[in-house]
C-alpha cells in the first residue's frame, strides 16, 4: 500500500472498525484469570483485554468501543479469517505457519511465554522428566499437545493425553484427578493455579519450559494500515513504560521538554498523521489504560493474586526482551 505525502491509506478492516464504531476483539472462551476475564456484569479486563482498550483508544480516543467475543482455540483463527473478529487478543502463539498459510499476520508480541507443567503436590514429582507414563490434561488444536509431544519422545519417555476442547473442562478433570498432570503455558498454569484450584498451595508449576510461546495479536492479511495501529497500539504502552509515562503522571508529562516524549504523545505533531489516527493516540491509550507495566502489574503481576514476576516480559533496559521500535 502507497502512502502519499505521510498520510496513512485506509484499508477495508479499518473502515469497517470505523463504520461500525467499535473493534472486535476475540477473546479465548473461559477466559485466563490475568490475561481475559469476565465478571458478572459482562465486563472484561485483564492483559489482553487492556490490547484491545489500547487499540480501541488510538482509534476512537475511547477505550471501552470494544465488542469481546470468546472463542475456543478450535474456532479462533476461523473466526477471525471469515471477518467474524477484527483482531485476536487471546495469547495465541505466534508460529511459522500460523503466520503464513493461515492468511494472517501476529503484529507483536505482548507476552513472552512457554509451556510448562502443573502437578499436585502429593504427586511428589520436582521434575517434568519423572512425568514417565503421566497422563496429562492438554487443550486439543493447541501448540501445547504437539509440544508435549516433541518433548516426551525427545526425552525418549511415554505420555497419555487427555484431550478437551473446553478450557473448564481440563480444569475441572485435572483437579478432581482424571490426570497426573496439566499442561499449557505457564502464564496459563499461574492463572489457572490462582483462579481455579481448590488450594493452590496443594500445586505446584514445574521448573522446565519445554517451547517458546510468543503470544500476541493476530488480524487478517491485506489491511496493512489497521495491522500498523494494532502493532503501534502494543508498542505505545511499552513505549510509554520506558519513558516513564504512567496513566498518574500523562497530563504532567506533556509539559515535558523531551522530544521524544513530545513526539510520544503529540505535543509535537506528526506521529498520529504517519499512522491514520488522532495526533493524542498515545495520550489516550496512556491516560485510559496505563502503560505495559501498570497493565502487567495490574493483571498479572505484583499487584494481582498471581504475582507473576516480570521475567522475559521486563523492558530490555531491564533485562527482558521486551522491546519496542522508536515512535518517531
């Protein structure tokens, strides 16, 4: 797509967001307490959610225009080919197929994740290489069936998988001892062992990560324009952590005389046009839904009942691999 004069094209997805007035964001079924997650009102907030806010805000100048629906791992990338879903929030790995034959494009990375396993204490195991002849609770159509796979045959052991569709469903087998064990990303093995079990203290994740599992949003191939806001939106809040721009601090910060923070959040004009969007994208996503880092700690970090240390997912400049490209 050509871009005259510095001013972003409109592409059909955008326009249909745009006509519509609210974004799509499919969202994973069940939820992931930290990550996406329901309350009795209808209301959903957690990591992912707060993608979906961010993206809304650069568009709209309104967090809350967002319409979730939830998806089972069977039907997300379906859902979200045949137009159903705008974009996908729902810590879907981004991998080389997925990325390609599937028409769909991963923007970014909003958490660094792998595979791990969770087992009940009195199992007495301290290693996922004692898992020998396990049965183990796994999500069918997941990156983590075919993971435990690789890894068991690699470590020339045998393994029996426990297949459900429904996220409650191996949850629920898992804790009333249908399996030894239960398997996912470990984010998910947090929240899970925070949300769902009858005494998290009687669990315990074990120390191996067995993959790598980049997780972030998905949209379709072919609008490159509302690609760029998702991946721009993600990068925003990262942006705005390294500069020390908090959802407390933005008003105040646009007395800044850094030109980067200037730049950031529109005091100097010109980053808001590049994109398409208003030239206060960034103010809005940081004044409404905080930057990475209040998001992190919010959801799943020290300020949650998941206590989730920062790890992969601190700033470079921290020593993670968190990192984005200079808006500017």
């Amino acid at each position: 797509m050509v871009s005259h004069a510095g001013q972003a094209l409109a592409g059909k997805d955008l326009d249909a967001v745009k006509a519509r007035g609210t974004l799509i964001c499919g969202v994973a079924v069940g939820g992931i307490a930290g990550f996406m997650t329901v309350d009795s009102q209808g209301k959903w907030t957690g990591m992912n959610v707060d993608v979906c806010r961010a993206i809304s805000a650069a568009i709209f100048g309104d967090s809350e225009k967002v319409k979730y629906v939830p998806l089972s791992g069977q039907q997300r990338f379906t859902a979200l080919q045949s137009g159903e879903v705008d974009l996908l929030s729902n810590n879907s790995t981004w991998t080389l197929t997925r990325d390609s034959a599937l028409g769909l494009d991963f923007v970014g990375i909003t958490y660094y994740d792998g595979q791990g396993f969770m087992v009940p204490k009195k199992l007495g195991v301290k290693s996922a290489k004692e898992l020998n002849g396990a049965s183990i609770c796994v999500l069918s159509g997941s990156t983590s069936e075919l993971n435990i796979a690789d890894y068991f045959r690699t470590n020339k052991m045998t393994f029996r998988p426990v297949l459900f569709e429904d996220p409650d469903q191996s949850r629920a087998a898992f804790f009333s001892g249908r399996c030894d064990a239960y398997s996912g990303d470990q984010a998910r093995l947090y929240a899970t062992r925070a949300a769902n079990a009858p005494n998290p203290d009687d669990y315990i994740v074990l120390p191996e990560i067995i993959s790598k599992e980049p997780l972030g949003p998905v949209v379709r191939h072919g609008d490159n324009q509302f690609a760029d806001i998702v991946r721009w939106a993600q990068y925003a809040l990262l942006e705005a952590e390294e500069y020390g721009i908090t959802a407390k601090n933005v008003d105040e910060m646009l007395k800044s005389e850094n030109p980067s923070i200037k730049r950031i959040l529109g005091v100097t004009p010109g980053m808001g046009k590049a994109l398409g969007v208003d030239e206060k994208w960034v103010y809005n996503i940081i004044k409404q839904v905080g930057n990475y880092g209040e998001s992190f700690d919010r959801n799943v970090g020290k300020d949650s009942p998941l206590k989730v240390e920062r790890g992969q997912n601190a700033l470079w400049t921290q020593g993670g691999l968190q990192y984005a490209p200079p808006i500017r």
